[in-house]
C-alpha cells in the first residue's frame, strides 16, 4: 500500500527510529513530524504532553498516514491507548528497552535513562514492575540532555558536565546495563559509552528499543496487508512546528549521520 507512514516525536529524537525504519521497510514512505516548537515534553505535566501529542498524531492522520510510529518515549507512556482509541489505523510505539536489558547476563543494576516524566509515568513504572528483578532497575532522570541535542550538539565529549551530574551517584556499583529510554540519547551513544567506560563498573552494555519496535511495525504492516510491495526507495517528507530554517539542516544531519 503506497500510502506513508507517520513518525512523530517532540522533537528530533524520533529520527534514531525513522533511521531503522528506512533500513527495515526501505520501500515505505514516511512522514516526520517533530513537535520542536514545544520540546522536550519530559518536563510537562501529563495533561499537557496528551494534548500536545493527540494534535500532532491527528495531523499525521489527516495527511493520510496508513499507520503511526510514535517514536517518542514519553507519549507512549503518557497517552498511547488514548491514540489508538481515537485513530482507525495502526499506531505503534516505542517503549524503553528495559526487558532485553534485563534478560542480560549479571547480577548488577541496570540505568534506566529517561526523561523526568517517563521514569514517573504509570505505564512505564507498570512494566519495570513486571520485570523478574524490578529493583534492579535504577531509573535516572536526565533533564537537559534533550535540550543540548536539539542544538544539533552530539560530540562525545560535549555531555560530561551533565552524565556526571546524573550518574555519579552509581560510579561504585557493578552496571551490566544502560537503557536509554529517550530516542535523542541514541545520537550521544558514544558520549555515553565513553562516559561509562571512564567512571562505572560493570559491562555497561547500551540497550535501546527502535529496531524492535520497527520489526514490530513490519508485523502489523504485514498482518493488515499494508505493507508496500514495490521495490523502489521511499522517500521521506519533514515537518516540525517549529522554525524549519532551523530544525531541517539538523534533520538531515541526524538522518544520514554515520
């Protein structure tokens, strides 16, 4: 089926997703919104960021999205069964990747980094409960992270001041694992390597969720007979509300970013 598929984050995070799922479906067509005029949504309330991501879903809608890729952690833990009640078409969305985080070998503590609502949302503290260890997961709020990365700042030693800020309380325990449960940190997954590797114990293996939640995307494309056929690349539409002057440079640096 050759109409696209919607992808929406608060900001320009969600591109980490878009990326797998150009390497996953590469014949679908997407459309990227990125709700950048009011990011990041980690520091709303919940009534705020359900409002903010219902008008955004319903745009990607009335554009004739086929489906919806919610690519953004904290709406999918603030109001994701809202939309997929209110929509007639497939959504899917990501989730932190904090089960294969902690189906890894050890017997340390997995850092669960995330935006202040996410570690605080009730969906989310629903599936750490389900976990088989849940105190073995430490969630870590990590305010300002998204802010430097939406400047289009990525460099690996740009972001010390801050991960010392939220991880210095954990350099003596044994780590077997770091989710990042926000879709921006996947673009500062060396800083945060390189972080890891100079303070904390452990074997700090990064975990993240986009390329499961691109499969599981394929999955309902192919159950509901959605799924494009053809054999040609897709192309990729951008729209923010913001400036895009300002946000489409840095979109395409992060899209084809090695």
């Amino acid at each position: 089926m050759e109409k696209p598929i919607g992808v929406f984050d608060s900001g320009l995070g969600g591109v980490s997703v878009l990326r797998e799922a150009i390497r996953i479906l590469p014949h679908e067509d997407f459309i990227y919104y990125g709700d950048n005029r009011n990011a990041p949504y980690g520091d709303r309330t919940e009534q705020e960021i359900t409002k903010l991501t219902m008008h955004c879903a319903h745009a990607l809608a009335r554009c004739g999205a086929k489906a919806i890729l919610i690519a953004c952690n904290t709406a999918t833990a603030t109001c994701i069964e809202q939309i997929r009640s209110d929509l007639n078409i497939p959504v899917v969305s990501v989730e932190p990747a904090i089960k294969p985080a902690c189906m890894h070998p050890g017997n340390g503590k997995i850092l669960m980094m995330a935006t202040q609502a996410t570690t605080h949302l009730k969906r989310y503290l629903a599936l750490q409960a389900r976990m088989p260890n849940p105190a073995r997961v430490i969630n870590v709020p990590c305010p300002g992270l998204v802010e430097r990365i939406e400047r289009g700042i990525l460099g690996e030693d740009a972001f010390d001041d801050l991960l010392d800020q939220y991880l210095s309380a954990y350099h003596t325990m044994q780590i077997d694992g770091i989710v990042l449960g926000c879709t921006h940190y996947i673009f500062i997954r060396d800083a945060i390597k390189r972080y890891a590797a100079m303070h904390l114990h452990g074997t700090c293996t990064l975990f993240d969720g986009n390329a499961a939640t691109v499969y599981q995307l394929k999955r309902v494309l192919e159950a509901q007979r959605l799924l494009n056929v053809g054999t040609a690349s897709g192309n990729i539409t951008f729209h923010t509300s913001g400036n895009p002057a300002q946000y489409e440079p840095l979109f395409e640096l992060l899209l084809h970013r090695p």
